[in-house]
C-alpha cells in the first residue's frame, strides 16, 4: 500500500514527494509561541540535520491559532518555527513531531 506525502503549488505542479522514503520518529517537543514580537523560534535538537530531517506541528494549545499560523524548517541541530502571522495576541504552546530519514 502506497504512503507517504505529496505536496502541489497552485499551478498542480509536484513541489515536494516524501513517499519513496522512509522515515522515523524522532521524538516531539513542546515549544511555546510568544506574541509577534519573536516571529522565529530556534529548538536545538541533537542529530537533527537540515538535509536528513524533518518536523511536523501536530497540535497547538489554542483552537484560534492553528498550526497553519506556523512553519517548520529543520536545520543542522534542530529546528526552526516560523510564526506566519503579526496578528498573534497570546502565547501558544505548539507540540512539534520530529522526524529523520532513514
């Protein structure tokens, strides 16, 4: 049975395939959001790389502020979570899934 992800732009084009690799769970955080002052929030996480990881929000803490209000990037050593909004008036507590390639 087929799995995996697969992502389209507007155009239907294919931007991203993640369902010819495998992966594992890392583990998951907790980071919390503070308001708009700080729209990026650095998480060290030993063995995270930005070429062989990736993280994934799966649950906030406040219904009126969604995971589409943030974005994910690994890098070498852990993660970056980028607050996409300037409209944020309270902390949010983001519970972040962690994964590598294998």
């Amino acid at each position: 049975m087929a799995q995996g992800v697969q992502c389209w732009d507007a155009a239907g084009n294919l931007v991203a395939d993640i369902g010819d690799y495998n992966c594992r769970l890392l583990g998951s955080v907790n980071i919390t959001s503070p308001t708009a002052a700080n729209p990026v929030i650095t998480t060290a996480v030993s063995g995270m790389t930005g070429a062989g990881s990736f993280a994934v929000i799966v649950a906030t803490s406040n219904a009126a502020y969604g995971a589409n209000l943030y974005a994910c990037r690994a890098v070498d050593g852990g993660f970056n979570t980028y607050l996409l909004t300037t409209s944020l008036s309270v902390a949010v507590t983001l519970t972040v899934y962690l994964y590598g390639f294998i």
